[in-house]
C-alpha cells in the first residue's frame, strides 16, 4: 500500500478533510471534523484506523500486522501496517470502517449540513 493511493482512498470518501494538526510529518483524515485515520508522512509504515472493540481484537489475533492503535485508545482503534502482512483490500475495508464509524457518531445536525 502506498500513501498516495491511500490518500486518494480517503479524499474520495464524502466530506473528507485533510490536515496535519500533529506537525508537518502526521496527516490527518477527518469527516465532520473528527478523525478517523492517520499516520506519518514520511514513511508510512501503518495507519491508525478507529474501529468496533470486538472486531479489533478479532482482527489482532488474525494478523500480526494489526497492533492496537500507536498513540492511541487500544480498545477502539487500531495500527495497521501497510508494509505487506495486511492484505491491501483489507486495509481499505477498515478505512472505510473507520469513516462509518466515525460519520455515525457525528450529531444529526453536522451530518445533515454535510450532506
């Protein structure tokens, strides 16, 4: 996986921001405001991706290459390698999840004005 075809992934998705609120070497992805992937710039070897509790232990157990989350709350987030021990599309399918997550949690009233 490389950024840039993961940052395309991102800015896709329906109202996604970017910003590196962390410094100049950590890129952010939002929707609404809120975060729901990021990682380093600079050589991209994981990104930080919220997801559902019980699915992030399952997915732990299954690949080596998905830790709890670096920097964050190890319960709902998770760091995904990108160096090739988690299957590209997988890797997209939990971005995707992320977004869900997050777009769902936002108040009714920010989804409405984004939508």
């Amino acid at each position: 996986m490389t950024l840039d075809y993961f940052r395309d992934y991102c800015l896709a998705l329906p109202n996604v921001t970017e910003d590196t609120p962390f410094g100049p070497d950590v890129l952010v992805f939002r929707v609404g405001g809120k975060i729901f992937a990021l990682m380093d710039l600079e050589t991209f070897p994981y990104v930080n991706l919220k997801c559902d509790p019980e699915r992030a232990i399952e997915l732990r157990e299954q690949y080596p290459g998905i830790t709890p989350g670096y920097h964050m709350n190890k319960k709902q987030w998770n760091s995904v390698s990108t160096k090739g021990n988690v299957p590209d599309p997988l890797i997209l399918e939990l971005a995707r999840d992320s977004y869900t997550l997050i777009w769902e949690s936002l108040p009714k009233k920010v989804r409405d004005s984004l939508q």
